[in-house]
C-alpha cells in the first residue's frame, strides 16, 4: 500500500487548536496573564515549586505546617491586586495573615519566579 500524505495530521490538528485557544482568548479579554500561559506550563510551575522548597511546608490540598494552596487560592479569589500580594509574600515572606508560624524570606528565586508562583496557586480556586 501507498502513502501520500505530506504532514502527520495530528500534529496539524494541534497546531491549529493552539491557535484557536490563544484567538478565543484574546476574544475575551479576561485576564490573559492568567490562565492559557500558566495552565500550560502548571506542569513546570510546579517543579518549580518542589525546587524551590515550598512543598516542604505548602501542599496543594492539604494544610501542612502551611496553609494549603486551595484555601489560598480561595481567600485571594477575586480580590484586586492578589497576584502582587501573593508575589510579595512569597519573595518576602509572610507573617500573622495564617497562624502563628511565619513564612521565612529568601527563598533564592529568581526574578519573576514569585509571580509565576503567585499566579499558579492563584489559579487553584477554580
Ligand atoms: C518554612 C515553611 C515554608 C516554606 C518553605 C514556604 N512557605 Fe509559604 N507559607 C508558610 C507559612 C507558615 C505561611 C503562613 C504565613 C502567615 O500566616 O502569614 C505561608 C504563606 C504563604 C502564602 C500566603 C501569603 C499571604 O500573603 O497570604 C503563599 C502564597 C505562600 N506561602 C507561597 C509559598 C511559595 C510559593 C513558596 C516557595 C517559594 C513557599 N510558600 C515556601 C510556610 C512556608
């Protein structure tokens, strides 16, 4: 038997349905930053996080000698400016809005990582 055809189609199917999700999302206009970039990438963000030592005290679901990311997400969710405060507790520390353990600083992250990560647990209230 012959075969003919030029491109494997699947990898044509999800090119065109990459496009097709960033277009829907550029159509609504909500929150770009948010969902379509860091959804894809929650995969790395969460590596991330485990290099980083935040699953040493956080967990997603669970409140570990931290609060969890859920209950997070949560009491942020729709608040205004939740991405910078999260970024700034995250870069330098936080204490007295949970419990009495504090957050410590200098977690050695780069620039921009605490933003990714404010962003990544930010979108855990869904
Ligand atoms: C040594 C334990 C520990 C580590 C490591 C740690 N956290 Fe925390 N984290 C805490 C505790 C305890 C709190 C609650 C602080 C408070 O009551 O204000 C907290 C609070 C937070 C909050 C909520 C802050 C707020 O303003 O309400 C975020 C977001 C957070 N952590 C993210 C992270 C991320 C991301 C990392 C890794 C870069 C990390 N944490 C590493 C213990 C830790």
């Amino acid at each position: 038997m012959k075969t003919t055809t030029g491109k494997p189609a699947g990898a044509m199917v999800g090119a065109w349905l990459m496009v097709a999700a960033s277009a829907a999302f550029a159509q609504t206009g909500a929150s770009p930053a948010f969902d379509a970039q860091d959804k894809s990438d929650a995969r790395a963000i969460e590596s991330l996080a485990r290099a980083r030592n935040c699953m040493t005290c956080h967990a997603t679901d669970r409140t570990l000698l931290a609060p969890s990311y859920r209950d997070i997400a949560k009491r942020y969710a729709g608040k205004p400016g939740a991405a910078e405060e999260l970024a700034r507790s995250i870069a330098d520390g936080s204490r007295g809005k949970w419990g009495s353990l504090p957050m410590p600083a200098g977690l050695q992250l780069a620039p921009g990582e605490a933003n990714r990560l404010a962003r990544w647990i930010l979108g855990m209230s869904r």
